[in-house]
C-alpha cells in the first residue's frame, strides 16, 4: 500500500501541510524539521503519486470559506498573512479556499457571508465569530448540513463548531494582570480600553484582567471598561477623557486595538512611561510604541498560525475525514518589553 502524507506527517509529528512544503521545497519551515521529514519519507518508501492524488481531490470537491472580520486591524493582516498561505497550500493540493474579508464586526454581515459563501459551494467554514443567537443559529444549521465551522481569534458559545484556535483569552488577561501589579504604584486607578462588547475573546481579557487584579492588589481601582471598536481616534479620546476625569491613572489595560491612539494622547501630556500601557499583539505600531517606552509589556498570539490552522484543520477533516486533535487549540501568550523585543 503507498505511503501517504498523512502517514508521514503523523511519524514526523507535524501537519500534513509541513509534509508537502517539505517534500516539495515550498513555503516557510524550518531546514532541520524538512530534512527529518524528507528522511522519515525516504525511509517509508514514498512516493508521489500525482495522478492518484488529482483523482482524489476531485472525487472530495473540497471548496473551504474564510470569514475574516476587522479585516483592517493591524492584528488581522497578519492573520490574513497565514490565510493565504494555507490557501495557497491547500489549492496546490487541489481543493479551493475562499477568503472574504469584513471591516469591522457585524453579526449580520457574517451571517449573510455564510450563506453566500455555502451556495458558492463551500463544505468547510472558519470564521471568527462574535456572540450573536442569530449568528449561534446559523452555525448549528450548517453543521446541521454537514458543513464544518472552525473558529479562529474569537470563540462563539453553545454551537456545536468543530474547534476553536487562538489565544486563551482569560489567561492572557490574567498575565497582563499580573505584570500590571508589579509595576504600578499603590492607591492607583487602571483604566481598561476593550473592542467590541460582542467579541469573546475581548470579553474574556477584561474579565481576566478584572479578577486577577482584584485578587492581588485591593488597592487598586479598575475603571469601568471602555469600548473603542478597534478605532484609534475612539481610544484616543478615550484616553484624553480619563486622564482629565482621574488624575492619579496609573496604568491603561488595552484589550483590543487602539494602541496608537492611546499612546499619542499620553505622549501629548508628556505621559508616556509614566502611565503604563500594557496591550495585545505584536504588530509593527505597537512594537514601536514599546521600544520608544510608551508601553511597557506586548503580549502576543501568533497570528500567522490563527490564519494558517483553521484552514488546514478543515481540510484534514474534509479530506481524510481527520478530527482536530483538541477542541480548544490555544496559541502561545508571549510576553515581550523593550529588551527581548
């Protein structure tokens, strides 16, 4: 019987995407994990079977759909970055992937994409969702029609998805929670700066934030959360506000994006590095703020593997009919300052 990518992939220990990029010298991976994967392969005896394989992929007719919203965050072009590298990867192997992209959040746009993108021929979804019942209903009745939904960056509750890949968001509130008890004086205020009510994972930080800092430092006070919808200019006024309304602000927790605008209204009060600025995300404006020492901690989630996984993981189960290996599929929370940036 022939060896297939599969069975390489499952000696290897790695996807069955990293098995192809390697056996076919394409895409990003690591020279010493291709090298052990070409020897596992020459040790298995396999052999590329083309032929076999274009007959394969046209008998399973696999069409996966990318629901990807605030498509225009920083955060999320990065995500897209490990989209269409799993796109591409997926279609040398013979299925189609269909990105559409929504800017900002909006339950109803998502729902409408779903359907366009089911009669478009799609029989896998990954999406990243927000809390919605139409929106819950929705994923049911496509997994009622044998339609797989993975979620990607945000979870969403009470539906029967196949898995959820990205950080754990509660955790990394709590993290960002105890880095800002460290560093701010007592008798202070925090003032958290969130995203979109509707978003779990948002939801999820400020929650974890919120406890944790109660649970290790009573004298602190935690501002009741304000929401900027992923807009600078919001959290900038945001910011502007507080500082004028709380004059001992010691720290701003932000949960979502908005990092330039709030590190612009401290640098105009000659601010920034007084008040610590602890956020999400390692894109290139926030890296910048945290050299310059406007913030002081960045705890990221790999992006790219959010944009890359879901897909992957849909095809496997289209494909091979392979389960992920894990209902919540939790990214890595790393914490980064101004010194191992």
């Amino acid at each position: 019987m022939a060896v297939t990518l599969q069975q390489i992939a499952e000696k290897a220990g790695v996807s069955r995407g990293t098995v192809d990029r390697a056996l076919n010298n394409r895409g990003r991976i690591n020279a010493e994990v291709a090298e052990n994967i070409r020897r596992i392969a020459r040790e298995m005896g396999y052999q590329p079977n083309r032929a076999g394989r274009a007959l394969a992929m046209s008998r399973h007719n696999i069409t996966i759909g990318v629901i990807i919203q605030a498509a225009d965050t920083p955060f999320m072009e990065k995500v897209l970055e490990g989209t269409m590298e799993a796109k591409a990867e997926v279609e040398r192997l013979g299925a189609s992937v269909i990105v559409e992209k929504i800017h900002g959040v909006d339950a109803d746009q998502v729902v409408d994409t779903m359907q366009r993108l089911k009669e478009a021929g799609c029989n896998g979804i990954a999406m990243v969702p927000v809390e919605d019942d139409k929106l819950k209903e929705t994923v049911n009745t496509f997994i009622g029609e044998n339609i797989p939904v993975v979620t990607f960056n945000s979870d969403i509750e009470d539906t029967g998805r196949l898995c959820f890949i990205g950080q754990n968001a509660l955790q990394s509130g709590k993290v960002a929670a105890g880095l800002m008890a460290e560093i701010v004086p007592v008798e202070s205020k925090i003032l958290i700066i969130s995203g979109y009510p509707s978003n779990q994972s948002h939801k999820n930080r400020v929650k974890g934030f919120a406890g944790e800092m109660a649970a290790c430092r009573e004298d602190v006070k935690v501002l009741d959360v304000q929401y900027a919808f992923d807009d600078d200019k919001v959290a900038e006024r945001i910011t502007e506000e507080m500082l004028k309304e709380h004059k001992n602000l010691a720290g701003i927790y932000l949960a979502a994006s908005g990092v330039g605008g709030v590190c612009k209204a401290l640098d105009a009060k000659d601010l920034g590095g007084k008040v610590k600025v602890i956020s999400n995300d390692l894109t290139v404006r926030n890296e910048e703020c945290l050299r310059k020492g406007t913030i002081q901690f960045l705890l990221g989630q790999n992006a790219y593997v959010q944009g890359y996984e879901p897909i992957m993981t849909l095809f496997n189960k289209l494909f091979d009919g392979k389960e992920p290996e894990q209902e919540y599929a939790y990214t890595e929370i790393v914490i980064k300052n101004r010194y191992n940036l």
